[in-house]
C-alpha cells in the first residue's frame, strides 16, 4: 500500500493514467468497431469490382456501337448509329439485355427479341437430373445475373435513370384488373391491340407481342418506364405506379383466359372470327353445292 502511494505521488503518474485510460479505452473501441470498418471496406471494395466487372462487359459487348464511354456514336454523315447511355438507368439496361435485343448483331429499324447472349442468359435450363450439368447449369445462370447486375450498374454510375421497380411493383396479383384494362386499352392497345398480340408500324418498325410468358411482369413495366425504341416512355406521372401495376395485371390474366373455340385466331376480337366463320363454312357450303351439281342425275327407266 505505501509503495503504491508513493508511486502516485511521483509527477509522472498522472500521465501514466491518462494513458493507460486512453489505451483502455482504444481497446474496447477497437473490440465493438472494426467488424463494422471492415464490412464497409469490404463493401466498398466488393463494389469496385462489380464496377470493374461491368465496365469490362460494356466494353466486351456494347462500346462497339455505343462508344468507350457510352457517348453514343454516328456514322460519317451524322445520322446517330447508337444513342448515348448516359442517363439511360438501371431498367433500360435490364429491359434491352435482359429481352436479348441488346447486344445487337445488326442494327435496324427495331431490335427483335432474342436468346440473351451467354454473358447475360438469365433465363437458362438448369432443371437438369444429371448433377454435374445441373450444378453446371446454376453456376452459368448465377454468374449470368452477376453480370448483367454489374453492367446495370457501371451504366447506372454514369448518370442517373430509371431503376429496376421492385417486386411488390411488379406483382399482378396486386393490381386492378379493371382498371389494367381501361388503361391498356386507352394507352397501348392502338399499337399493341387490346389482348397484347402486337402489331406492324411504319418505317418497319413492330409493337412485339405482350401476350408471351416470356415477357416478364419486370419487364412490361422497365419497357413502360423507359420508352424503348418505338415506344413512348410513360413515367410516374403519365401513368402511376399503380396504374402501371393495373396493367401488367391485365395482361397476365388476358393471357391466361381460354380459348372455348380451339384457335385464338390472334384473340383480335369477333372481326377475325367472323371472317374465319365466312370463308371456312361459306366455302364448305360451296364447295358441297358443287358436288351435288357436279354428280350426274340416273336415267329413269320407263315403266
């Protein structure tokens, strides 16, 4: 006890404390912080090379046309070959990659739609009973959709855009029938016709088929968000989110709506059924008139 009282009377015990305190205190700090420290730089990190990742795609698939730095470019008379990216958001790279209209082999007046490209084909077999090509399967899908989330998010870095709506946006079950209907039918069916079948348009551009099940409830509402090419972009305040959900929700049920007559003769209405009704029994009808005419009627014998 007295050697410790005298060791606190020296002059440099209080700086011994002070120290002692602060490294304490240093000790506990670093106990409770640095999980937290690390997972920000590993997150950082992790992001940096999801950005690496998708700049090294871009320049794989899109810079050919769209530029090394996503300017867009022009031929030598100035009339635009790709337009810039710049902007464009997440949903317009998810929508055009995603659908396989981009990247384009050859450019036109419309990109069709297509099997994505391997680096992006999210959307492959892997329900196979072979393991190894199952396991094979779900790693080439997997790495698929790190791809095309890094590329959406290098063109995101570059300006903002649109992003991808949520799931619960998407959800049909979560929207107006009716209503879908009304929408659809005063917004889109001039182009796509009401049941979504699609339609030609000048300049040999089309309005695709909405009535496919690969068309995806995330893509008919990026596509509504975002205008791709032909089409006119429908933002928040053209049509709500709700509205938007109202009509993805209209388009799911049309699709599943039977056909009581066999053929859905492009489900465009009673227009086509009447004319299929016409030509195929007026036709029969002629065609049995002609042969009951065409048979040579017996001579009656004479009694």
């Amino acid at each position: 006890m007295k050697r410790f009282t005298a060791w606190r009377r020296r002059p440099w015990a209080g700086y011994a404390v002070v120290l002692a305190a602060l490294a304490a205190i240093g000790v506990i700090y670093a106990g409770f912080s640095p999980r937290t420290e690390r997972a920000e730089a590993q997150n950082t990190a992790q992001a940096a090379q999801d950005l690496a990742n998708g700049k090294q795609l871009f320049n794989k698939n899109c810079a050919s046309c769209h530029g090394l730095n996503a300017e867009g470019t022009k031929d030598a008379k100035g009339k635009p070959i790709a337009p810039s990216l710049i902007g464009v958001g997440a949903a317009s790279v998810d929508f055009q990659v995603s659908t396989g209209r981009m990247p384009a082999m050859n450019p036109g007046a419309q990109m069709p739609r297509k099997e994505p490209v391997p680096d992006f084909n999210t959307s492959i077999k892997t329900d196979y009973e072979e393991h190894e090509k199952r396991e094979a399967a779900e790693k080439q899908k997997a790495q698929a959709e790190k791809n095309l989330a890094d590329l959406r998010a290098y063109i995101a870095s570059l300006g903002d855009g649109p992003d991808i709506p949520p799931a619960s946006a998407t959800d049909p079950s979560k929207g107006d029938v009716a209503l879908g209907g009304k929408l659809f039918r005063t917004n889109c069916a001039q182009c796509h016709n009401f049941t979504g079948q699609g339609g030609a348009l000048t300049q040999g551009k089309f309005a695709p088929t909405l009535a496919e099940d690969d068309v995806t409830p995330t893509q008919i509402y990026e596509a509504m968000l975002t205008g791709p090419q032909a089409m006119p972009v429908f933002n928040d305040t053209t049509l709500t989110p709700k509205d938007k959900q109202a009509i993805i929700a209209y388009l799911v049920q049309t699709r599943e709506e039977p056909n009581p007559g066999g053929n859905g003769l492009g489900r465009i209405g009673p227009v086509s059924e009447g004319l299929a009704g016409w030509l195929i029994g007026i036709g029969l009808l002629v065609l049995a008139a002609m042969w009951i005419t065409a048979k040579k009627p017996k001579k009656l014998k004479n009694p």
